[in-house]
C-alpha cells in the first residue's frame, strides 16, 4: 500500500457511517465493478459502522445487491458521497 492510499484510507476511517452517520466505522472496499476474489482500489473505500458493513443489515451480512435494496443507495453512490466529502 502506498503512502497515498494509507492516508486516503485514514481519512476515510474519520468520517462517519455513509448509511447511519455512526462514530467508530470499518474501511468498507466497494465490491461493484470488481471481479470475484479481486479488492477494489483502496482509494474506492468508503465508511460504513460495524453494523452496516458486517452486521445483519451490513453490505457482508446481505450480500451487496440485497444491501442496496434494502438501504436504497448503492455502493457507487455511496463512494461519490465519500469523495465529494473529502476533496
């Protein structure tokens, strides 16, 4: 990881829930557009609360289509929110 994409990602660990605007969120990798068993770039991360990354209504605990339903946003819209925020 460059030095670039650690501060990138730091800054994304400060901000708040994309989804709930909690405190205290996992860096959540977007999965749309990358294939299977591949991790997207670090620098399309976004900020997502344990429950909402992982949780039973997180985007790992649906899966991500059933996640974008349910919250209805999607991960890419989600990312343009994240960077409009930091630039």
């Amino acid at each position: 990881m460059t030095k670039a994409e650690k501060d990138h990602m730091g800054k994304v660990a400060q901000l708040p829930c994309a989804v709930c605007g909690a405190h205290g969120v996992h860096v959540h990798h977007i999965r749309t557009g990358v294939g299977m068993g591949r991790r997207a770039s670090n620098f399309d991360t976004l900020p997502l609360c344990p429950e909402h990354h992982q949780g039973n209504t997180g985007i790992h605990g649906m899966g991500r289509k059933a996640w974008e339903r349910y919250h209805g946003i999607t991960e890419v819209e989600l990312l343009e929110k994240t960077k409009e925020i930091l630039s």
